[in-house]
C-alpha cells in the first residue's frame, strides 16, 4: 500500500505518530515560510503543512509548484493543530501533517469542473457529465454514490435474512413489449433477427416460482427506450423480486419491514408499521394522484353537488356535461397570494389543460369573497366554506371539468403550493401504499388511432384482478380492480408490483380483453403460457426503482446525481458521446442497414 492511512482516519490520538497519505490537493494556502495543503480522498480531507523544521527545504521549494487535483503520496509527524485552529468540518480537523517526506504521483491540468467543496458554484450539467470522473471526485458526488451502496447493501442483507435466493436473470431475451419500447440488439449468427435488453426480468422471475424458488431477488439492470424526465433513464436497476405461496399482504409486509430497516439506519428515522395505505380510487378522490405526497394536507373537497345551486355558467354546464366540481382549501393562502400571484397560478394551471381558475378568498366571519360570488347565494357561499373547512385567510382555489381533468389541476396546484407555502419539512419522509389500481384503462388514440377504444393492461397483461372482481372481466371490465401496489415516497412512486394470474381461464379472459389472440400470445409469450400448465404457484413480487429510492432516501432532485454514469435527457453519454456510428463491416456482419 501507498499509504498508511486515508485522509479520513487520523485524529487528535495519532498525535506523536508518524502517517503516509495519498489523495488530491484540494486547495493549497502559501503563509510565507511555507506551504498548507488540504489534501482529499473519498474519505476526507486532512490538512498536510509544508514548513520548517520538520519538512526539508527542498521539498517546500517544491511545495510551491502544487496546484489543484495534483496528485500525492506524502509522508510526516502527525501533530495537533494550533490553539483555535481545528476544523470541525473535518473529521481529521483537529490534526494536521508536518511533511518529512513528498512524492508527484501525478499532476494534472487546471479541472473544469473544480471537486473541490469550497466551490459553491458549479459549470452547467452537460459539462459536469462530459467531465464525469472530475465531477465523481466531489465529496456530494462521493456522499451520493456511498449512500447508494448502504442501500443496496442493506436491502441484500434484508432479503438474505428473509431466505430470498439471489438469482441473476438474462440480459438477452425476447422482445415481449411492455408497454416502453425495447432496445433491441441484432444478432450476428442468426440474421434478421433481433434480442432485446430486458425491460424488466418479469416473466423470468415468475418462470422461477414455477421451478419451485419461491423467494427470489435480484439487483437488476433493466432498459427502456422512453421519453426521459427529471427521474427517468434509458437504462435503470431495480430491486426485483419475487414470492410463491403469498397474497399481496405478504409482498407488502416484505417491503414494510426494508423500510424500516434502510429509514432507521440510514436516516435515523422511527417507520411505524404497517405502513399507511389507500386504494387508488381514495388516492385520486382525495388527492387527485395515484402517488399522493402525504406530508402534507390540502385534499380535494368534492363540491359537484352545490355547483347547480350557482349560477355560475362555467360550473353549471360542467356538471351538466356529466362533469365534476371540485376544490383545495389553502390555509393562509389569500395572504400568501396577491391578486397576481392568482394570476400567476391561473397561468400555471393552463398548461395542465385548464381554460381558468376560479377562487375564493375567505374574508372576515368565514365568509367567501370573489369576483364571481355575485353568482352564488350567501347559504351556499356558507354551505361551500363548511365543506371546504375555510377560515379567514384562506383561499380556494377550484377546478371543473372532467374527472380525470380535475385530478390532474388539483394536484399539481397542490403540489406547487405545498412547495411554495412549505407546508411541510423538506427531510420529512412520508411512506405509504396505493392498492386496487383498475386493471385495464383505454389506449391512448393519440399514440394509436386504430386502437381507440381498446383496452390496455394498467400493469401488464399477467397481473391478477381481485378475487371479487374476476366477474367484472365479462361484465363491467372498467370496474374491475387489481392485485396491484405501489410503494409511494414523498409523492413518487418509488415501486410498484402484483400478484400474477396462475389460473388460465382468467389469464385467457384477460388476452382476450386485451385484444390479444391465441397466436399472439403464443408467439409472445408461449414459453410461460407453457409453464403455467405444469402446476404454477400462487406468486406475485414487486420491483423497487433503486436510483429512484436513493433519490427520494437522500433528498436529491435529480436521479443523475446518484447514477455514476447517467444519461442526459437526449438519452447520450456526455463523456463516452455514446450513441455512436459504427463502421459499415461491422452492420454487414450483423445484417443490418441504415435508412436515413
């Protein structure tokens, strides 16, 4: 080893002892007779001093050719800092390094993108990720990959003590879309045809309950070629896995406990299970989203039911059309917001496919105040604050149209104020369930014209509806409820799974339904149809989004700075400038030609 300790482990007890560190020079301070270093490593910083007597005149001479993110091995007497002189941001502040003994190990050009912690103010994102491995090197970036690592960490142990058999599934396999596209990989030796890279190991996994590993797990590399966001990527890892013999409590209760268990020694956090859960109907009724942030209030209040009483024409002719009515209640809101900043949130809600926002302030005796109160009688402007739960100073703030429409205003208004007003601790941890998600929804004619009116699997085409709705499959299949759930952190799905179909008059129900014929599912997915008549299990599983969950554990905004190597929002490596050509014998080889 080049060193005898990292720039994290010496302390006020090492003094009198002598100490070898290797690490980068994070800043460099010239004092006159000499030279002081803070030199860095992923474990720390400790301040190494250049200055007679203990270090040789030549080596202060040459001290003062160090720049940053040179790199060095340097040997000395470890001593006490000077009276008032500690650094209690270090955990090596109370010591420094008299060097005796300096090697350039390596030195290195003037960074674009400074590591060092004393710089707040960082070069923009393309250039942090063309010059990933500087911008790795930053004590965030470190403290973000170093977090990453306790949680996959703690999750394989978590399972391991569960009896979960940790079982790697293929990265080649069959394209069987799901609902992203597939990225697909042409194959040399058998032309004109095609793997793909998993989206998910999902039939796989349940293939392995039906070969009797009844508790399965694996960190899991998956890819899906997707619009990107904030939190999405092209490629991605999830905590996957997999149970026979259970019922979705079972599958939730798993979870519940690694809650716990990463909150309590990641974050110090006390978790009392179970953890709250909602089906997604009283999700969407009360919050307006199938991942409410439940740090917070602000529920919707259905008022569908007054609106005819108003003569308000908007409201009137919604709930004629077979609309909805419905409002948030913001305490303190008509102080927070002026008239322009109404105006201000009326803009906001139009790009979520409002035409307006109507509002009321609630003034002196509770009573409601607007510009449009001339069209509401004063017992239904008190019947309308009752509901509502209104006070002095607060505002509502209302949405009328359909109800798929109203939920999508609603939350995001609620979303934005909750921010805006804090009405809630930024490193509050909220966890909790949404349960019962509909089985099937209409497909976008957006994306496929001839599909109008068709339904699409909410989840994916195996998962199982409730027991007690499998008639609503003949009948009513809009109705129909799923064996489906979703881990929600903080208002984002950070997981999501269900229980499988193993019976095949249901599965055959539901292909049906799907528009999927027998040849389809065959060629699709024949080898698991296979499989299922060979005496599957009761099993069912979940997949956890681990950059998400390292996301939402650590309080980052952004799911790139917990990924090493991410992709931008175009899909490309800023650093290796992948996607990249490739030469013409190479697509020869493997049969394919580019059409522009």
């Amino acid at each position: 080893m080049l060193r005898t300790h990292t720039c994290g482990d010496l302390r006020k007890t090492d003094a009198g002892t002598q100490a070898t560190l290797c690490g980068w020079v994070d800043s460099y301070r010239d004092h006159g007779g000499g030279l002081f270093v803070d030199l860095r490593d992923r474990y720390g910083i400790t301040q190494v001093v250049f200055n007679p007597p203990d270090t040789p005149a030549d080596l202060i001479e040459a001290s003062k050719d160090l720049r940053a993110e040179y790199v060095l091995q340097v040997t000395g007497n470890v001593e006490p800092r000077p009276e008032g002189m500690a650094n209690a941001k270090h955990k090596s502040g109370e010591i420094e390094l008299r060097v005796t003994e300096m090697k350039l190990l390596n030195k290195a050009k003037s960074p674009p993108v400074s590591p060092s912690e004393s710089v707040t103010e960082l070069p923009g994102e393309e250039i942090r990720l063309k010059h990933r491995y500087l911008d790795l090197r930053r004590p965030a970036m470190q403290r973000a990959m170093l977090l990453r690592d306790k949680i996959v960490k703690g999750m394989r142990d978590h399972f391991a003590d569960e009896g979960f058999v940790d079982v790697e599934t293929p990265i080649l396999g069959r394209s069987t879309p799901e609902g992203a596209r597939d990225y697909l990989v042409p194959s040399r030796v058998h032309p004109g045809k095609f793997y793909a890279l998993p989206q998910s190991p999902q039939l796989y996994k349940q293939i392995l309950m039906m070969a009797g590993y009844d508790r399965y797990v694996q960190v899991a590399r998956c890819f899906r070629d997707e619009d990107l966001r904030a939190d999405r990527q092209p490629e991605f890892t999830q905590l996957d896995l997999e149970m026979a013999f259970i019922d979705d409590d079972d599958i939730i209760a798993v979870i519940d406990t690694l809650v716990e268990k990463l909150a309590k020694d990641l974050l110090g956090l006390d978790v009392k299970l179970p953890l709250p859960r909602m089906t997604y109907d009283e999700a969407m009724t009360r919050f307006g989203h199938d991942a409410p942030d439940l740090r917070f209030g602000l529920e919707i209040v259905d008022l569908t039911d007054l609106a005819p009483k108003s003569e308000f024409g908007v409201f009137k002719s919604v709930v004629e059309a077979g609309g909805h009515v419905r409002a948030i209640n913001v305490p303190g809101g008509a102080e927070h917001y002026s008239r322009r900043g109404i105006d201000g949130l009326t803009e906001f809600v139009k790009g979520f496919g409002a035409k307006g926002l109507a509002w009321f302030k609630c003034e002196e005796g509770d009573k409601l105040n607007s510009n449009i109160a001339k069209f509401f009688p004063e017992e239904l402007l008190a019947e309308m604050a009752t509901r509502l739960g209104s006070k002095k100073g607060d505002l509502v703030l209302f949405s009328a149209d359909k109800w798929k429409g109203t939920c999508k205003v609603l939350h995001a208004l609620r979303t934005k104020i909750g921010e805006e007003m804090k009405f809630y601790d930024e490193k509050a941890m909220s966890f909790s369930w949404v349960t019962e998600f509909p089985m099937f929804e209409r497909t976008d004619e957006s994306d496929n014209p001839q599909a109008e009116g068709r339904w699409s699997a909410m989840h994916h085409p195996f998962t199982a509806p409730l027991d007690e709705h499998v008639e609503f499959l003949d009948s009513d299949p809009e109705r129909c409820r799923a064996k489906a759930y979703d881990l929600v952190i903080n208002g984002s799905e950070a997981g999501g799974g269900t229980i499988r179909i193993h019976d095949a008059d249901v599965q055959s129900k539901v292909f049906s339904l799907l528009g999927i014929d027998k040849e389809t599912a065959d060629d699709r997915f024949g080898f698991l149809l296979e499989a299922l008549q060979y005496g599957a299990p009761p099993h069912g599983g979940i997949a956890l989004g681990l950059d998400r969950f390292v996301m939402l554990l650590g309080g980052y905004d952004n799911i790139r700075d917990v990924i090493a190597f991410p992709k931008t929002q175009k899909a490309t490596d800023m650093m290796t400038e992948a996607p990249g050509e490739v030469d013409t014998k190479q697509l020869k080889e493997l049969s394919v030609k580019v059409d522009l």
